[in-house]
C-alpha cells in the first residue's frame, strides 16, 4: 500500500473512530470567537465569496441577520450597510460551523455544540428554524426574526441546560437507529427528530421546572418541526470531519459545501484549501404554485451529511425521501446507495442499511475514484427561492460538479510531486 | 357478485372507513361495566378458557392481579382462589378489549380508550408496561405489582388529561407515518411511540403543570419503551374490527386471538362464535440463556393488528424486524406481505409500504382463500417462559392454526345452507 492507500486508511479510521455527542447549546457569540469580536461578523454556507457574488436568498438571510444584531434598523438599511464593507464575510466551515442553506451564523444566534470525543473538537450548527418562512431560505421578515429571538432566548437556553443536566446525548447509535427508520438524515430526519425528543423530553421537564409554559412550546416546536435533527445531523458531521482533515496524501473530501454560486471542496490531503466550481441547479419537486424558474441554483453546508455518508450517499434507507425528492421509487433509492459504494473508499461500521441487508452506508468520498469514474457525489437538498425573502420552493437531488474534484485532484497530485 | 361478495366489500368499507382516535384514559373499571361489579372479575387473552387450562404465564398473570387488586393477600392465596371459582374469567374480546400476551385486565388498571368516529363504538387496552418482568409475559412480583400502581394512580390519570385537553389523538395518519419508517406495528412500534411522543409531549406538560416531578417521570417512561404503541395499536385494531363484525354472509376474520392454550378466530359472517384449534409454537430468535424448550406457545390478543393488515401482514415495512424475530434478509420481510396479499380480501388505501413501492398493506383476511390456499396468517409475536413469573424470553414468528379456519369455513358454509 502507498502512500495514499496509507493516508485514506489513517482518514477511513478517524472518522469511525468518532464519537459525537450533543454536549450543549449557547449563544454563536460564546461558542465561536470571531464573532465576539467588536466588528460586524456574519457566518455564511459555501466557500468563501464577498457581497457582489452573493445570491439573492443568501443577501437576504445576510439583511435580515444584521436587523436582528441591531446593526441596521431596516433591510434596506442593512443591504447598505453589507455592501459598503461594514459587515466582514465568513464561511461557517473556517471556525468549526456549518450552517443549512444561507447557513447564516451570528452572535446572538444559539448553535449547538457536538464534541468529538475521540480527538476533543467541537463543531456548532445553529437550531433548526422550522418550515415556512425561514432564514435558512432567506426569509427575513418580522416572524422569521421573533422566531430568531425566540429560539435564542427561549428554545436554546432550555435545550442547553437539558443537555448539560443530562451530560450530553450520545449520536453515534441515534443516527444507526434513524437510518434503520427510513431517515437519511437530510432531506428527511423525522425519526431521529422523534428519537432525539424520547431522549430529550425528560431532561427538558427537569430543566423546565418552574417555568412550565415555555417547556409545551418547546416540546410542541420539536416534536411539530420533522427536520429539527437536520442541524444535529450536520454538527455531528463537522465535528466528525474535522479531525480527518490534514492527513498528507490523502485522497478522501473532507467538507462539501455551497454558497448559492460556488459548490467547494475539501480534501484531507489539501487541508483548508477549497477547489471551487459553479454550483449546479437540483432537479427535484416543487411545491405548488413553484417550478424550476424560480429557484436557487444549490445551497448549503448541509452536504456535510452526505460527506460522512448520510443524505444520498444512504438513501437506500429511504424510500419515502426518494419520492419526496423526486428520486424515483423504492428500486431507484437502492441504487443512488450503490452508485456512491463505486467513489466510497469504505463503509461505515455501525450506519448500517436495513433494505441492503444491513451493509454500512459508503462513506470517504476518494476524489480519485470520482474523477476516474465520471461519477460525481449525489446530494439530497431543499430548494430556496431565488429572491431574498420567499423561502422553500421545493427538494430534490444535485450532483456535486466534477470540476471541484478535478481541480483537487491536480492539487493533490502536485503535492505528491506527480503532477 | 353473490352474497358473500356483497357481504365482504361491505365488511372490507367498514375497515377501510374506520376513523380511530385515541381519547382517554381510565380505570378499567369505569371503562368495562363487568369488571365493575362486586363479584371479582378478570378479562384474558384469547378465547374463552377455565382456570385448570391456563398456561403457565396465564396463570401467573391472574395471580398476580388477584394481589392487586387486595383480593388475595399473596400469590398461594390468589391461586388457591382462582382454582376455588373464586373469580368470573371472560375474553377481553366480549367486552370491546383486548390486551397483549396474557392480556389480564381488572378493574385497577387504566386502559386506553380508541373511539371509531366513523361508528361510534370504542375499544380498550391496558398501557403497556415496558421491557423485563411485567405482567403481559407472566410476572407477578412485587416490582411488576408496583409499576402496575404507577401506571394506575401516575402515567394512566396524566396521559389520559393530557388526551382530553388535545381532544383526542388520530391514529389512522400516525400509523400510515409509522409504516414509512419502519414499523410493523406488532413486534416494532419504535416510530409510532416517537411520533406519538412528538404529539403528546406538549400536552403532558400542559396537563402536569404544577406537578412537574412526574412529567419527567411519564416523558421518560414513554421514551424509553420501544413497544409502548403497541397497546395503542391493538385498541385501534379491535375498534375498527368490532363494526365490521356481524356482516351476514361475509368470510372476513374480524378477531384472531390466543390464550396460550386455544387459538381463536371469529369471522364477520358468522359473528361472536370462536373456531378455535391448538396453539402453536413461534419459530423465532431466543434472548441469551433461553431456548424453545423454556417458551410457551402462542398468546394474547395481539393478533388483532395482523387482522387489521399491519404486524407479520406489513413485514415488508420492516426488514428490521424481520432480524429482531428471525424471520430473515429484507428479501423475506417482502415475501411475508406479498404471501398475505394472497389471502387478503383487499388492501389499505392509507396504510401504504413505501419499500413495495407505496402498495396498501394487505387487509381483511378471507377464510375461503386461506383454506383453498393452504396459506395460514402470519403473525410476529413475542415470546413468553412457560412458567409462571418469568417473563419474556423471545420473539419470533407464528402461523395461525388452519384447524381454526377450516371449522369456521364449514360454519359459514353451514349457515349459507351449502354446508
């Protein structure tokens, strides 16, 4: 075994090595520095990209967040302000974040915290906001930012404490039990979301004692919202990728991500380089009275999940998300699975498919074997309106775009002194 | 069409129309007239049997309810007063119950009360008790006795608030939600007792403010049994099943039922008469230290959710639990339902199988098509020790005796004047 043989097996073993657990939830101000800073930081999806380029759902999620940090009293305030340079841009994924769709992280937004604790990191992800009119989808209307408040001030504070009380909440066999419950953790979490809330909803009464009104909203908000576990899902997969970051020589992506233009890949061979390619538009259902003219081009740190094995990579467990998404019927969801095994350098242990006759899903995405095989990472995604402050149009299926993973692959073969 | 085609689309609307609702509850005593008398009454599994045929686990259970209920000081005592005559035994079945393995119900324990809203009739089953020594498998020490009087005087009064205050809970939608994740409802109830949960939990916490001490308690308890729908589901599937009963002319099963000792069967046409053949032995998968020689054979009156097309009916839901009770790989999870389809009058139009591309489960057993066929139900059940005060120590899967519905064939062909 080379070189790179060598570095995917070292990669292969700290990701099944992992053992996420959802440890707490606090303010994005407390959780992530850069953000406590006395300049106007704002979190976003995707690889890095300034104002100009930005799509319109992400400029809205960006307006709507400077209103809720007070920093503009208005949107139209606000989109002054970002485009005069008064608002510094990050991508979530350079400070342990990751974030759905805009994927907008600031400080007074509470995230969850997922420890690796195998190799001691933590990753956040912000709480799920529900269906409707989203941030997430670049809403940024008066709800969309009391519900913003709402869960900084009333949802979160309970939820950490809960999981403080309770020492944390194991996702390793959670996600195992999803997956044998027809969730792929992306476009459907609806029986981890109820897994989560059997684990969570006694911890929640004792954290709730006292203040019993604020508990039956918090437990009707979880129990009502079947994709609230979607933002766990997607902090376990940070927390589980980056420690498998920065092996020398190896082939295998590390983060999936899009910013609405750009779709950006990371390889643990290339550390935090991004190789970057023009995101692709998702074929999939819309929801009434939508089609394909009104949407987004893909959108999302949400591919972390696939990243690790889960969303298409593991749609086999899903045959109701297949129809969801568009992706066909029960014989179609088994084979977007069994395409991913043919650009997989593994399988996981222990997120094993019920409908495979319990094989794990394929997880390790080798940059070689996609190039090689022409066959590009299937991702199961929401579809945002194009304009600032519509929200979701619909879900379906996108491909990530080879050029990312051409470009890596040149990178990496320079590094190995091959290119 | 002749009569019984008539007879058997009429008993096949009346399933299918079927509105469940789960709305309270209360103490069996209140629930069930019989068991509110003075004399000392307790409610089986199964068809009609007398105290010197019980089973052991049978046994046990009634045992263990004498105490209970204070009418014997001690097990010795409530043995001695059982075989005395010193109390009335009926089939749950004879007053609109029914209950899981030993299915011993008195007048103390709460039961669940599912209305059919399409009919009017209601339908009871006592709250399951979770995992380990309890009751329903035999056991009758004081740990089983004091769950018991938890669920009598704490869950049962507090769920059963909680239930009035949200108006009732539909289940036809949660069980069609269930099976799309992989639920058979008998043997798997992992999902609909989380999307239960997900609809309940805030109505708990409404209905125990200021007695917040035990929210956590019955959150918990909820949480943390796997199989705590199962009670709902049979209640559900003996009030769709009890107005389809009494169709002049139909070949329809409308209860299968076991006592441990007696299998029984009552079919539409020939309404409250049971057919009734020797139980047999599951084929299934042992927990560690037991084996076929320590089981009991079949019992309780779960069946009634095979009845209804869900349980063995809707293994293709499920190649989980295909696993769980020895039945085999998914590919034999599919042949299950698609050898119930042979035998079914009909299928479910909401009740849908998303891994046999969203066909309806097999519903409504024909007799005359099991005895032409030689195909027997299918039932997965769990497993019992012979001996009184054991417990679970198995699952797996049972066929119906054939004897029961070759008597009930001869019956209807007797009452048609063919016979």
């Amino acid at each position: 075994m080379g070189i790179i043989g060598r570095a995917n097996e070292e990669v292969l073993r700290r990701i099944q090595a992992a053992e996420p657990v959802l440890v707490d939830v606090l303010p994005a101000g407390e959780a992530i520095p850069v953000l406590a800073r006395g300049e106007r930081v704002a979190l976003h999806a995707g690889p890095p990209i300034e104002w100009g380029r930005m799509c319109g759902p992400l400029k809205g999620a960006v307006a709507g967040a400077l209103v809720l940090e007070g920093w503009a009293g208005d949107l139209a305030e606000a989109e002054r302000l970002a485009a005069g340079g008064g608002v510094v841009f990050h991508p979530n994924h350079h400070f342990g974040a990751v974030g759905p769709m805009t994927g907008i992280t600031t400080r007074s937004m509470p995230v969850m915290a997922v420890e690796n604790r195998a190799f001691g990191n933590r990753a956040f992800c912000t709480l799920n906001e529900g269906l409707g009119k989203v941030m997430r989808f670049g809403g940024n209307d008066p709800e969309v930012l009391a519900r913003l408040r709402w869960l900084g001030e009333g949802l979160g504070p309970l939820l950490g404490r809960a999981l403080r009380l309770r020492g944390g909440l194991p996702l390793r066999g959670l996600v195992a039990r999803g997956l044998a419950m027809g969730d792929e953790m992306h476009q459907r979490n609806t029986a981890c979301t109820g897994l989560f809330l059997r684990e969570m909803a006694p911890w929640l009464a004792r954290a709730a004692e006292g203040e019993g009104d604020g508990l039956a909203e918090a437990l009707a908000f979880i129990g009502g919202n079947d994709q609230f576990f979607l933002n766990i899902a997607m902090a376990m997969g940070k927390a589980i990728t980056d420690p498998a970051n920065g092996v020398e020589g190896s082939t295998i992506v590390t983060a999936m991500s899009r910013n609405g233009t750009d779709f950006g890949v990371r390889v643990s061979g290339t550390g935090e380089a991004w190789f970057t390619a023009p995101v692709e538009m998702p074929r999939g259902l819309y929801f009434p009275g939508f089609s394909e003219a009104d949407a987004n081009p893909d959108m999302g740190d949400s591919a972390i999940v696939e990243t690790v094995g889960l969303g298409g990579f593991a749609m086999a467990a899903s045959p109701a998300v297949a129809g969801f998404v568009g992706a066909g019927r029960a014989a179609d969801a088994l084979g977007y699975t069994q395409e991913m095994y043919e650009i997989a350098a593994g399988r996981s242990q222990d997120w094993t498919l019920p409908p495979l006759d319990f094989q794990g899903v394929p997880q390790g995405i080798d940059v070689r074997k996609v190039v090689e095989l022409g066959v590009a990472p299937v991702i199961n995604t929401g579809i945002a309106h194009k304009k600032p402050g519509v929200g979701q149009v619909g879900a379906g299926v996108v491909r990530a775009p080879m050029g990312c993973f051409e470009k890596a692959l040149e990178a990496l073969a320079a590094g190995l002194g091959v290119g």
